[in-house]
C-alpha cells in the first residue's frame, strides 16, 4: 500500500449503504470497534425533502428505506397503488419509516453485531474510518504501508507496468496495481492513457462546498442522512455523534458560488456564518475501461457521480469485491479476466447513473431552470427513458431488472418513484387480494407497536455500545 504523504484525502464522505456490513464483517472487524473508532452513527434510510413543487405538494419529503418494501408481501403495495396513494409509500409498507421520524436504533444492545431488528448502514468519520482500515489491513492482513509520490511508471514492450517510481526517483517493482489515486487517476488516465467519458451534459450539479458543525452531545441523532433539495441541487445532512457533516451541491452554470454559500448558511440558520466551507469540484463521468493491462482502478480513479445515494463507497465496494473474486494468479490470466471485469464494472456505472439522474428528471419542479434542463429528453439515457415510459403505466417488477449486476434494484426504484409520485395507472384489485393486503396491514401495525416497545433511541445505542459493546456474532 503506497500513499502520497503530499495528497490530501477528500474525507467528506460520511455515508454508507447497507452492502458495507457484510464488507466489514468479512474483513474480520468487530462492528463494536469500528463504531467506537469512527465516531459512527446508523443509517436506517435517506430522507429527501423538497424534491418536489412546494406549491402543489407543500413542504414534502420521501424515505428511501433500507428495509425492503415487501417486507410485509407486495399486496401492500398493489393496495396502495388502487387506493390512490393517500399515505407516503414507505409509511404505508414499511415498519421501519416511523422508527426513522421517531429516532429509533436500527437494533438493541442485546442484537448481535452485524444483525439488524431494521436494515441499516452507517455514518461514520471519513477520515478517522481510513485510518481504522489501515491499521487494521497493516495487524491483520500484514500489508505492508509505504509513504512515497508516484511521478511515473515503467513499462515493457506490451505496454505492463515494470515498476513504479517515486519522487526520489526509485524504481518500484510491483507485478499488478490497483489505482485508488482519487480524481487524479495518476496511474489509469495519466499514465495508461486511458480517457475519461463526461457525463455533465446528463448530471448537472458540477460543486459541491461543505461544512462541519459542530453539535451538542444531548442532541438527538437522526438515523438517516437528510437529503434537501434547492433551486440548483441539493443539500446533504449526515449527523455523527458530535457534529454534524453538511455538502452544498449545486450546478454552477445556474447558480454562483456566493449565492451558494449564502443559502449554505441560510440551511445552517446562519448560526456558523464565522466558518468557511470547502469547495469540491465535481467531475461526472467515468473512465473508458477501469482494467487496463496489469493496472485496475478502484475508487474515485474510475469515475465520479455525486454523492446523492452514498454511490461512491458502493461502487468501490462492488469493484473491489469482484476483483478480490477473480484477482488474477498469472499474467496469463488477464486477458480473460480483465475484459469481464469492465463489462461488469460498466454496466453498474451506466445502471447508477440512470438511478441518479431519475431522482432529477420525475421531479415535478419548476422553480428554475435547473429542474427544467434537467427533464430536457438529450440528457436522459435511452434505457431510462424506456423504462420510465413503462412505468407509467405498468408497475415496475423484478423482470424490468435484467442482471444481478443492478446495485440499485427493484425495491430501491420504488421508494423513489412512488416517493415522488411517480405512479402507474390505477387498476383495481381483486377481493382476495385486498384480503391479504388487510392482513399484511394489520400484522405490520403490531409489529410497529412491538418495536416502538422494545427498540432505543438512537443515541441511546450508540452510548451503551460505547460502554458494554456488541455481543459477537
């Protein structure tokens, strides 16, 4: 493992999506060190306020839960659908939404670590979270940490890395690179040459400035990361144990820095105006291929798209795990592997960039220009398209979802279409099937009142697991 000593981390990064425990757990972490280590807090859904016009809905927000939506059987939802949706989606099938509004723990003291009574993800502190994994690949894994700059490689007739060198000009022997450079791509695009597709035209928001305020440590915790929209993007809100991480994102060919910053501090009740927040530039896009000879990209060397559903750590997480499944023995074996591996790779970018744009182009709002260019047809993908012309009619099914690359699927498309009102026509149901929806209701309302009864609150937890800790799995 070599890291720059001159490079700072991007470390704004504070959330995470449900995948990242079985990550954890199979790295031989105890949930109850890391959450101790990396000031963490649960994340149980992301909630989106505003995503749609004030002016016909009100002030308005949607869950995206992390417990499926047919948790209680999908006649829930077909119940739903024909009585004209008079409840938010995630309030009328799921338990886990109210446990969400009311600050409840995904889990007790006494749940095994790892398991949830909710599904649930983490917040953590970025920084001190690469730390705790370092320290934790150098005592466990006996990997081998170097700080030195990389200004070149060297490379054989066929075009493999030989050798990296560093700033003090040595060479480097190393056999096969993972390129984790962040935006630089210093050693897939800078030196291999391999280019960068930009997807601004499709994904407009391009800056993102962010704060860290601090907060009281008798606040409540939300358990799930806030996602405000705005004229020109949107706001994130991820609140850890003792502050609170907040990214401005915005598009800046339909709004200014200062103009931003302002409505930066406006959100924050202009009480941190004495802090200066931290400009990020935003690249959308993806590079061409992410494994190229004897050199694959993790992380954010293969491409970028903003923060919006915690994609970042989710595509790294499905990279590295794909490569760890099939990390190649000889030389010889590249060739076979590598081309399956961007295949995958590729799909799962195309596939997160529709998720992401669709969050934009089903808005209803129309306070700017920026929510009109984004349901301009040129910036939406033919698939999208296709499949959002369906659903206009037809409900959205497991079939629509063609490969088990998806990492976002069916039930995370229905929280945000129905969460936006993005309904199908309205059909009726048969008598059998309201029966079962009537059962599936009543046994959800008992549940809810068994978990109000039996789960803490959620700051609650993570105080007692500072002090007694998990229970081992």
């Amino acid at each position: 493992m070599i890291e720059s000593p001159t490079i700072p981390t991007i470390g704004v990064g504070e959330g995470t999506v449900p995948s990242i425990r079985h990550s954890l757990e199979k790295f031989g972490i105890r949930e109850t060190d890391f959450i101790r280590a990396c000031d963490v807090t649960f994340k149980q859904s992301i909630k989106f306020v505003n995503w749609l016009d004030k002016t016909k809905h009100g002030e308005n927000y949607y869950h995206h839960l992390f417990d499926h939506p047919y948790i209680f059987g999908e006649e829930v939802t077909q119940q739903w659908l024909a009585n004209g949706s008079q409840h938010r989606y995630a309030a009328a099938v799921s338990k886990q939404e109210i446990c969400c509004e009311e600050n409840y723990a995904p889990k007790t003291i006494a749940t095994p670590e790892y398991v949830g009574v909710n599904g649930y993800a983490y917040h953590f502190d970025a920084r001190k979270f690469a730390t705790f994994l370092m320290k934790h690949a150098q005592t466990t894994f006996a990997v081998k940490h170097l700080y030195a700059d990389i200004l070149d490689v060297s490379l054989d007739d066929n075009g493999f890395i030989t050798h990296l060198i560093d700033s003090n000009n040595n060479q480097l022997p190393y056999d096969f690179i993972i390129d984790c450079s962040g935006f630089s791509a210093a050693i897939i695009g800078k030196k291999l040459n391999i280019g960068f597709i930009d997807r601004s035209e499709e994904l407009l928001t391009d800056t993102a400035i962010t704060l860290q305020v601090p907060t009281s440590s008798e606040e409540e915790i939300p358990p799930y990361t806030i996602a405000t929209a705005h004229q020109a993007g949107w706001i994130w809100d991820i609140a850890l144990t003792q502050r609170r991480g907040v990214g401005f994102v915005y598009s800046s060919k339909h709004m200014d820095e200062a103009c931003a910053v302002k409505k930066l501090h406006h959100y924050l009740g202009n009480k941190f105006t004495d802090l200066k927040p931290r400009k990020i530039p935003i690249k959308v896009g993806r590079r061409e291929v992410f494994w190229h000879k004897n050199c694959v990209a993790i992380g954010l060397s293969q491409g970028f798209v903003e923060p919006l559903e915690a994609t970042a750590i989710l595509l790294t997480d499905f990279s590295a795990g794909l490569l760890s499944k099939r990390f190649p023995l000889l030389k010889a074996d590249m060739e076979y592997l590598a081309p399956d591996f961007n295949q995958r790779v590729t799909h799962v970018w195309e596939s997160t960039f529709d998720f992401i744009k669709m969050h934009y182009c089903i808005s209803d709002r129309n306070d700017s220009s920026f929510w009109q260019d984004n349901r301009q047809l040129a910036g939406i993908s033919k698939r999208l398209k296709s499949n959002l012309a369906r659903w206009q009619h037809f409900a959205p099914l497991r079939e629509d979802f063609d490969s088990k690359f998806d990492l976002f699927d069916l039930e995370n498309y229905l929280y945000v279409l129905y969460g936006m009102n993005y309904l199908p026509r309205k059909d009726a149901i048969t008598e059998p099937v309201a029966a079962i929806a009537d059962k599936q209701y009543a046994f959800k309302a008992n549940r809810i009142t068994q978990l109000l009864a039996e789960l803490p609150k959620h700051r609650d937890l993570i105080n007692k697991i500072h002090q007694f800790g998990l229970q081992k799995n």
